[in-house]
C-alpha cells in the first residue's frame, strides 16, 4: 500500500514536532505495517489524530503478493494489531489514504467510517490527453489567463502567504494555520525537493493567485492556494493549476486535487477532468468520552475539524 509523502518522517517532523508517536509491526527486522498519529489532550481527554496540512495518515501495510483471500487475512490481522497497540486514548480520527480500501478490521473494533472524496488525474504521461478532459469553461479561463498574466515560482513563502491570507479574509476567516507552521513545512519540503510554488504576477507586479504544491514518487499534492479578490476576474488560478499539472508530469505520476467537500471547491476540482476517488474517515470513541459527550453533537463537530 502507498507510503505517501504525509506519512514521512519529515514530514511528521514538520507538521507536529514533539507531539507525533507511531505505531509498527514488525516480521523479522522489517517494519511490515505502521500508524502514524498526533496526541493531543484536551479537557482531561486523549486524542489521536493528524496535523493540520495533512490530507490523510492512517496505516500503512507493507504490499503482500499473497493470493487476495490471504491479502484480507494478513491486512484484517495487522490492522487489528496496530488499533491494540495504539497508546490509552479517548478518541481517534484520522482520513485514510484511498489505496486503504479495507476499514472493516476498525468497524469490528467500534470505529465510525465517513466516504469522503478527493481528485486525481492517475496518468500525467499525455498532456494533450489530460487537456483535452478539461471542461471547456476551463480552457476558456486558461486562455483568458495567459494573457493577463505570466507564471513565477520564484517569489517567496512569504508572499504566498500573503495571497493565501487574503482568500480566508474575503471568507471572513482567520488562517487556519499559523505563518510560522507553514514556514517551518515549507523549509522541509525545500529540503527535500518537494515543493514548488507557482505565482500569476501581472505587467504592474500585482499577484494575481498563488498554488503550493507537494510532491513525492507517486503522486504530486495540491496543498494551499490563494488569490487576490480584486484580480479574481483574470481567471488565474486555473493557469496556476494547469502549469502546476505540467509540472507535476515531470517529477512525478499523479496529480491529486487534495479533495474538498465544499460544493464551489469541488466543482472547479472536477472541471480539470481528474477521476472522483473516495476515501475513508475513521473515528472511535471511547466508553468513557461517550458517556462524558453523549456522543453525537460532539463527533460531529470534531469531524468537522478534522475532515476535509
């Protein structure tokens, strides 16, 4: 199963210094499965989660080769060793990565699974194919774009942010995320050699939109994004998210939207033609957090938080 970029060790370390834990199975001195989580305590209680710029976590299980009936004994057996040596908590909740296809071991255990969905153009090898998916609106925006404004990614993880401040205060919304956590991931995935920002910078130097992007052997991220909503007109981040595409086709396979349930989000995702791919949210409870919440309204609202 696919070892993402959010299940690194840097990138853990980027996200949730000092309060990120794993647990792994081992055969022989090879780890064969592992689950990654945050801890966080709150109100006497113990949760286990994922940081904030992490689209999913969850376990990962070594690929087997077995016949698939053995494929489903080995996964359910694993799994069921992982959820055991989780550390005491209370609650649990985490997106899966949609290559986890099997939740059942987590419903034997009592968890609750959501279908969320994401958007991913599987093949970045044809980019004449890849476009001419598009939906014609975004060609249209695409053109109209090229002409009012050219691509840089050499500005600065301060200018992007910036941008990206910008579209949370037209939804009179603070950041979600505090500039100095995105700074502190932006230098470990400038270490790495995988991130790269696109800018949509006009003849006058006013930036138009700004995209981050991540990327690891498999697939390359959609990660943030902003744009300015007086220059909203000049369709820019269409461009950003075209020349994001072409670029992702040369350093890696994929290109995932990173999902969103949010309507508007979703339907710009769809146009580039990319495949709808569901995956799971998983969340538990236990005995004593139910009996303290009464269950419902509070699981709600922690999905809310920690969904997509």
């Amino acid at each position: 199963m696919y070892n993402s970029i959010f299940q690194k060790e840097w990138w853990l370390n980027a996200v949730a210094p000092n309060h990120w834990g794993a647990v792994e199975i081992k055969g022989g001195n090879e780890i064969i499965a592992r689950l990654p989580y945050t801890i966080e305590k709150k109100y006497g209680l113990t949760m286990l989660t994922q940081p904030q710029l992490t689209q999913t976590l969850g376990p990962w299980l070594r690929q087997s080769d077995a016949k698939y009936a053995k494929q489903l004994a080995e996964q359910k057996d694993l799994m069921s060793q992982l959820i055991e040596a989780l550390p005491k908590h209370d609650y649990f909740a985490q997106s899966f990565h949609n290559s986890i296809t099997n939740w059942l071991p987590f419903y034997w255990k009592d968890f609750k699974q959501t279908t969320q969905y994401t958007y991913i153009i599987e093949d970045l090898s044809d980019m004449e194919k890849i476009w001419g998916e598009f939906n014609e609106n975004i060609r249209r925006n695409i053109r109209k774009a090229q002409k009012k404004v050219k691509i840089r990614t050499d500005l600065s993880v301060e200018q992007f942010l910036d941008i990206n401040e910008l579209t949370f205060k037209r939804q009179g919304k603070p950041l979600p995320y505090t500039k100095m956590f995105v700074k502190r991931l932006d230098a470990a995935c400038a270490t790495q050699n995988a991130r790269r920002i696109f800018f949509a910078e006009d003849a006058e130097k006013r930036i138009h939109a700004a995209i981050y992007v991540i990327w690891d052997d498999a697939s390359a991220y959609y990660l943030m994004g902003g744009e300015n909503p007086e220059l909203r007109n000049s369709e820019a981040s269409s461009l950003l998210m075209w020349e994001a595409i072409q670029f992702a086709a040369t350093v890696t396979k994929k290109f995932d939207f990173e999902g969103s349930m949010i309507e508007p989000i979703e339907r710009f995702f769809r146009g580039f033609g990319a495949r709808q791919v569901p995956y799971s949210h998983v969340a538990g409870m236990s005995r004593r957090m139910k009996i303290l919440t009464q269950g419902r309204g509070f699981l709600r609202s922690v999905f809310r938080k920690n969904g997509n």
